[in-house]
C-alpha cells in the first residue's frame, strides 16, 4: 500500500481531562504545541513546528483505569533532562516493580495522571517517526 492509497492517519490523540487550563499549560510546553481551537469544554493543539499528531483535550468525565489502556510514547535525545523539564512542568516519575532495569523508557504521568514514557531515542530515528 503506498502512502497515496492510505485511507486513514492518525489526527488527533484525545485526553479526557478535568481542568482544561492546566491540562493546556502543562501539554504546549511540554510538546512545544499550540491552540489551533478551542471551546468551553475542549481544546485542540497542534505542533508549533514539524509534523505529527494533534492532541486533544476533553472535558468529559471519565474513570481513570490502571493500568491505562493507551499512553503516549515521547522520543527525547536527552531523556534525562527531559524528564527534569517536564516534571518541572508538573510531571510525576510512576515506579513500576515490573519495568525491566535496562528499559529504555521512564514511565511519568501529567498532572492528572494521564500516563506517557519518555524514551531514550537512542536507535530511533525522528525521521522515521512521521515521514
């Protein structure tokens, strides 16, 4: 199948949260996103620069299940100053007695615990991600 004949991409992930402003705050400075629109109740960010997903925010109640269904995974060159900058941000480290001691990853949750991994890009390829 050639990226022509695709049907179908990945728009917009959807968080389901419950203060809004600080939901915004905490996601355009971690992403380095932007309001592309917003209403009362909800709010659609976009990347600044670059390709990749839009993310939205839902203000629609929903119960938080551990462990979650679906989490982000967010590539850093530097994923120990990342994770210092986005828990500046508000961010929380999630220990996990099962993650193995050589994970590439470090399990965080934003500030209202919506669950995301920072992950050592290491092998991985940004350009690989959205091209």
């Amino acid at each position: 199948m050639t990226k022509e004949s695709l049907l179908l991409s990945v728009g917009s992930i959807v968080f389901r949260v419950t203060d809004i402003d600080r939901q915004e705050e905490f996601w355009v400075s971690a992403l380095d996103y932007k309001r592309q629109h917003a209403t009362d109740d909800f709010v659609l960010l976009c990347p600044r620069a670059g390709g990749g997903p839009n993310l939205s925010l839902d203000m629609v109640h929903s119960q938080r299940v551990l462990p979650p269904r679906i989490h982000l995974d967010l590539y850093a060159d530097d994923q120990d100053a990342e994770v210092a900058r986005l828990a500046g941000l508000g961010a929380r480290e999630v220990h996990w007695p099962g993650r193995p001691a050589d994970a590439d990853y470090i399990i965080m949750e934003d500030p209202e615990g919506n669950r995301f991994c920072v992950i050592e890009a290491g092998v991985y390829s940004r350009r690989r991600l959205y091209t």
